[in-house]
C-alpha cells in the first residue's frame, strides 16, 4: 500500500461539507461500524467532532474560529492549561446545560466542575470510551526553566468512536507512551518547534505505532512537505495534511 499524500478538503470520497461547520474549514467524514465521525479543523489545536448527534469540541481557541458561530458542545476535551488551548472566552461560547468538559491535571484551576483525568485513567462519556494518554516534553526545554510541558500535566486523548480509535496528542513530544499505543486508526501529531516536535519526531513516532491516517496539526509555520518525505514508501500510513496552523 503507498503512502497517499492528501492536500484540500476532497479526497477519495472520505473528505466532505460537514452541515454543521461554517464553509471556510475543511471536514473529513471518517465511516465507523456507529456511523459517521466528521471532523472539522478548524485551526491551530482546535478541532470539532461530530457524531451520533453529538457534538465534540477539541482545546477551544478563539482566535482560529468565531465560537459564538458553532454549535454549543456536548463534550469538550481540554488537553492542557495553555491559553491557545483553554480560551475561556472561547469556551463559554459553546456551553449549554449538561456540556460534560474534561481536562488533564493542570486544567483544574481554570475548569471548575470539570473532570479531571490523570494520565492512564479512563472513562465514558456520551457513550464514547476516552483515555488519557501523557503529553510532555523530553527534549524541549524552556532556558532555565524546565520542559515547555512537564510530565504529568497535559493529556492526550484516546477516543473511540465505533470500531475507530482517534489519538489527539496535545502538546508533546514523541514520548515512550506514544510510541506504545496499538490500534490508532486517527492520530493529530503537533509539529511545532521548540514548544512540541519536529518533522523527524512525527515521523519517528508514527513508524512505531502506525497510525491508519496521519494529521500533522498544531504546526504553525513548519513545512509540512518535510514529514511527506520522511514517511515517503511507508505502507499502512495516509498522511492528511490540512489547514491545522
């Protein structure tokens, strides 16, 4: 199987005009046994999800989308405490009465009456099984001042929505617990130096846990043709590039 290298908003059928999101962001409709999973980018670490009726919103951030234009969430998933991810503002827009929120450790403060879940713990929510998977740094470090994202604070989140298994990292490097995860059928890797990782990190971690389609996002101005080259002839791997800055 090559490497499919997929550029805009249409390809082989599975990209498509989700209803519920403002014509200028790009959606992916992705089949499950459950029915559709649409994906909307919407820029930056934000991402909305649609399914089953339900509406997931992705690390909130005002200045890549009007929230007060999309629709009120039933779930939203917050990665970290940084403010391009947890945008109070952003997030007020889009609750209503009985939105479930859940946050990683360091999200506490800001997100009363939130769920907070540490890395390794699991629940359900709306019907969908997530787990929070660590998001830290290794190598990437503030001068003088430890990791951009220390151990133990972020999340990533696994999902499961039917018989498909979303990975969405958050801020993080290509830790040993990435590297790990089995049976990732969507996985959005950052790619942003100094604060998350480079090319040759997104690539070196999705040839050791493969994910069935690849999403660099988060990526700010890196040039996403250098991780085409780097995962260039592997099999198994579908790299999506989308308007993810």
């Amino acid at each position: 199987m090559r490497l499919i290298i997929i550029l805009g908003a249409l390809a082989l059928g599975l990209a498509g005009g989700a209803a519920i999101a403002p014509s200028k962001f790009e959606t992916d409709v992705i089949p499950t046994s459950a029915g559709p999973l649409e994906i909307t980018f919407l820029g930056h670490g934000s991402l909305l999800l649609a399914f089953g009726g339900k509406t997931v919103q992705v690390d909130p951030f005002g200045e890549v989308a009007d929230y007060g234009a999309l629709p009120k969430a039933d779930l939203v998933l917050v990665t970290h405490e940084h403010m391009d991810h947890l945008d109070p503002a952003a997030l007020k827009a889009i609750l209503k009465p009985g939105t479930f929120i859940i946050g990683s450790r360091a999200c506490a403060a800001k997100l009363p009456g939130a769920a907070i879940l540490a890395n390794g713990e699991r629940t359900t929510v709306l019907g969908l099984p997530i787990e929070a998977v660590p998001a830290y740094n290794i190598v990437h470090l503030r001068p003088g001042d430890g990791p951009f994202h220390p151990r133990g604070q972020g999340n990533g989140y696994v999902i499961a929505f039917g018989d498909k298994k979303v990975y969405i990292a958050g801020d993080t490097e290509n830790i040993p617990e990435m590297k790990a995860l089995k049976g990732i059928d969507a996985a959005f890797l950052p790619m942003n130096l100094p604060y998350t990782m480079s090319p040759e990190q997104v690539a070196d971690a999705a040839r050791a846990f493969r994910p069935g389609i690849l999403y660099p996002y988060h990526f700010g101005d890196t040039d996403t043709s250098r991780l085409v080259k780097l995962l260039q002839g592997e099999k198994g791997i579908e790299i999506r590039i989308r308007r993810m800055q």
